[in-house]
C-alpha cells in the first residue's frame, strides 16, 4: 500500500471539509492514492465511516439501510377511526334540542322530520313521541287572531284559543290527552274556530296584551262577534272539556248568534265588567229606576163577595173596562172571590186594603237586603231564562236574599227557579250570606235557572 502524499490529503480535506486526517488518509490508500474516487467514497459514506474504518458495506447496501429506517410502522389506533361517527350524534342532539323547543309548532313538517330521525338507532322511539305531542294540525286554524274571529263570523262558531308554553307540560299535556281525543276533536270542529298559537310569538303576545292571565295552560272562549271572553279555562281533561263545553251550550247557545237570543239590542249590549265605571253606575241608576216606577205604578184592588154586587154591576164593568186599558195597573184576584171590585168606603177601603198593603210590602222587600250604601258597590249582572240581562249596582254587604227578591219581581219564583254561576259551577242557596261572603264583589254574573233545567 502506497503512501499518501501531504498535499494529496490537504486537498481531500479541502473538498471534503471534513478534518479528520486519518479517515482520509484511509480512503486514499484504498483507492490507491486516487483523490476523485477517495471523495466520491467518502461523500456517499460519510455518515457510516468511524475511525479506524478499513472496510464496510458496499454502497449499494447504505440506501437500502437508510430506506428501511425511513419507514415507520402504522399507528394501531387513531382519532380519525371516530370522527365519522361525531357529526351525526351531534347532529342528533341538535335535533333532539330542536325537537323539544318546537313540539307545538303547527307549521313544521313532522313527517320529514320523523323520516330524518328513524335513521338513528333511537329514531322510533322519538317518532313516537311526536306523535304522542303533536298539535292538532287538522283542527288549527293557520292566521292571525284576525282572520280566527272573521272565520268565526262567517261560519257562526264560537272561536277556542289555546296559547302554548313550551316549557309548561302541562301545555304539551293538552296535545297528548285533550285535542287528540276523537269525541274533543268532533266538538271542536262541530262549534268552534281552534286557533293555537306560542305564548311568545307576535300573536300571542299580541292576544296577551288584550286579554291578561297568568296561569297554564290556557284555553279560552271568545264571542267572534263582539270579542268578549266568555270565559277561560286552566286545568282540565277529556272528559271536563266535554262537560264545560255543554255547560256553556246551555247557558249561551251553541252559536254566537244564539248567545244573547230574545235581547232586541243585541248589538248595543255590552258585559258590564267591560263598562267603565261611569257606565255601569248610569246602567244600574236606569235599572233601579225602572223597577222603582213599576212598583210604584202597580195598584193592588181588594176583592170580596158582596150579595148586592148586582146593584153595581154596571159601576164594576166600567172599572174593569178602564184597568184593562191600562198596561200599569195590574189586578191581583184570590181564586175564591168570583169578582173583582173598587170599593169608595173608607172603612171598607181600609178593611179590604190590607192585604194589597202585604202585598206591597213583599214586592219592596228587596230594598230592605241592601247593605250600608258608603260600602263598595257590587256589579251584578243577571241573566233571565228568556235572554234578557239585567243589570244592578249595589252595596258589596247586601244579601243575596235582596237578588232572589228582584228576581221574583221579575216574574221569576225562588220556588221554581235557582241562582246559579257557571264557571265554576256553583248554586246560590244561602240568602242570608252577603254577597261579599259569597265572592260577588267586585262584579259577577248570575244564571237564573229553571229547577228542572229549562228556562
């Protein structure tokens, strides 16, 4: 093996940059001093060679060391196994949270939406669900109030308003058990216009704003025609709603236009809970008036048998003739007397006067139930068999014997005839009690009913 010059190895470390001496010295004495092949060598093996190197691998060996050192083995588990199944569980519990926001929206596609979800291995179960919650589709009428009340108008319905919470279940209760019920379901399509709408929508806000309550869930009726709320119901069943509804039937008619049936004004009559207060206090003074003139007006003639009334026959039936052409004078005759007289003796008079003067006594007895007149006054409104409304304004302490002697005078016995209030249903038979006792104060609105139902 030859020496390897100074110069030579100066100038393998020049090309090379490389400082080690005896490596270099190494690569020329195996290239037998030959500087380009010694270079070439020690740029292809520069990462293997070591001192003391007098031989290695080939290189055509070096690549494929360094080729199977590059390749790393499959990692056995990663996240991107699971991410195919992330987007449709979130999605799922978006719907889920959707779902449960909109159960009562009359206007979604529950049927797009129930295909959508059976392809989740839960999607039956919440299929059923919707079904079980659904709002009564078939029955909702889709528009504003406005056009629910005109509806109303046109085909003679009274109009159902149904205002949903959906954070209330007892809200989604209604939907499960009361509208789905097949006989609800014939009544409500029979008589009324259902409309059914959020509480926090721009209409149901819009209805609260007119008509004020506090409790859920709320089922109300209201007159088309005038837009008075007959009344409001908050807690009830199947089986009540059917109930209540016949209750209403009986006292206002099946139609609005049946409600205020035999009253001449019918379009000018107006609930005294919607009256100011100067309005009801005018109607109660007109009514008190009136009744006060009718009494005064009545003239009570006694009767007897006379075994000379044949002397005065002539005198008698031009009496009779007069009274009966006054519509003011009203002549009261026992069964047993055969004739009815006007007697000019004053003791006679006297005599058979006294029990015209019973009589009037009783018809005036009313006035004496009233209670101190600087107490609060008592809004009463009552509704005879015959359609007519009377209205009275008196003090909050008189008792209810003072209503059932009004009545009477109005041709209407205690004996065959009750007081009642429908909403809740509740018969008055307690006279002595005040109406204050008896919560008809400030205002309230009594039925005179007939004991065998009818009017």
């Amino acid at each position: 093996m030859s020496e390897v010059s100074a110069e030579t190895l100066e100038k393998f470390c020049s090309v090379t940059g490389s400082s080690q001496v005896d490596i270099a010295r190494q690569l020329l004495q195996v290239c037998n001093g030959n500087l380009d092949m010694a270079i070439g060598m020690y740029m292809e093996n520069m990462d293997s060679t070591k001192p003391g190197y007098s031989g290695g691998p080939s290189p055509e060996e070096t690549p494929k060391e360094d080729d199977e050192e590059e390749l790393r083995p499959p990692i056995p588990s990663k996240t991107e196994v699971l991410l195919p199944g992330s987007p449709p569980y979130a999605s799922t519990k978006r719907f889920r949270r959707n779902d449960r926001s909109s159960v009562f929206d009359g206007f979604r596609d529950f049927q797009a939406e129930s295909l959508a979800s059976s392809t989740n291995s839960n999607g039956q179960k919440r299929q059923t669900l919707e079904e079980l919650f659904r709002p009564p589709l078939d029955l909702i009428h889709k528009g504003p109030f406005f056009t629910a009340r005109e509806e109303g108008k046109k085909q003679n319905k009274w109009l159902l308003v149904n205002i949903q919470d959906v954070t209330e279940f007892s809200c989604q209760i209604l939907n499960r058990d009361v509208w789905s019920c097949p006989k609800v379901k014939r009544i409500i399509q029979k008589n009324f216009i259902f409309w059914q709408v959020y509480h926090d929508s721009q209409e149901g806000l819009k209805y609260r704003q007119f008509y004020h309550f506090n409790e859920w869930p709320y089922i109300a009726v209201i007159d088309p025609i005038t837009g008075e709320r007959i009344v409001a119901w908050n807690k009830l069943d199947a089986k009540s709603f059917c109930e209540l509804v016949e209750e209403l039937f009986v006292m206002r008619g099946s139609k609005p236009s049946e409600e205020k049936k035999g009253d001449n004004n019918l379009s000018e009559s107006i609930s005294i809970i919607d009256m100011s207060e100067e309005e009801q206090i005018k109607e109660a003074l007109q009514a008190s008036l009136q009744e006060t003139n009718k009494v005064n007006k009545i003239e009570y003639l006694s009767t007897s048998e006379d075994d000379d009334d044949n002397n005065n026959d002539d005198d008698d039936d031009e009496d009779i003739t007069n009274n009966e052409n006054d519509d003011d004078c009203i002549d009261v005759t026992p069964c047993k007397q055969k004739a009815t007289k006007r007697y000019h003796s004053s003791d006679e008079e006297t005599k058979n006067n006294e029990p015209s003067k019973k009589l009037q006594k009783q018809a005036e007895l009313y006035t004496d139930y009233f209670g101190d007149e600087s107490d609060e006054k008592s809004n009463i409104v009552l509704r005879l068999p015959s359609g007519e409304r009377k209205s009275l304004q008196l003090p909050c302490t008189s008792k209810l014997k003072a209503l059932v002697l009004f009545v009477k005078e109005s041709g209407f016995s205690p004996e065959s005839h009750q007081l009642v209030a429908n909403f809740p249903k509740r018969t008055f038979t307690d006279v002595e009690k005040t109406l204050l006792e008896l919560g008809m104060h400030p205002h309230y609105t009594i039925f005179v009913q007939s004991n065998s139902g009818g009017g």
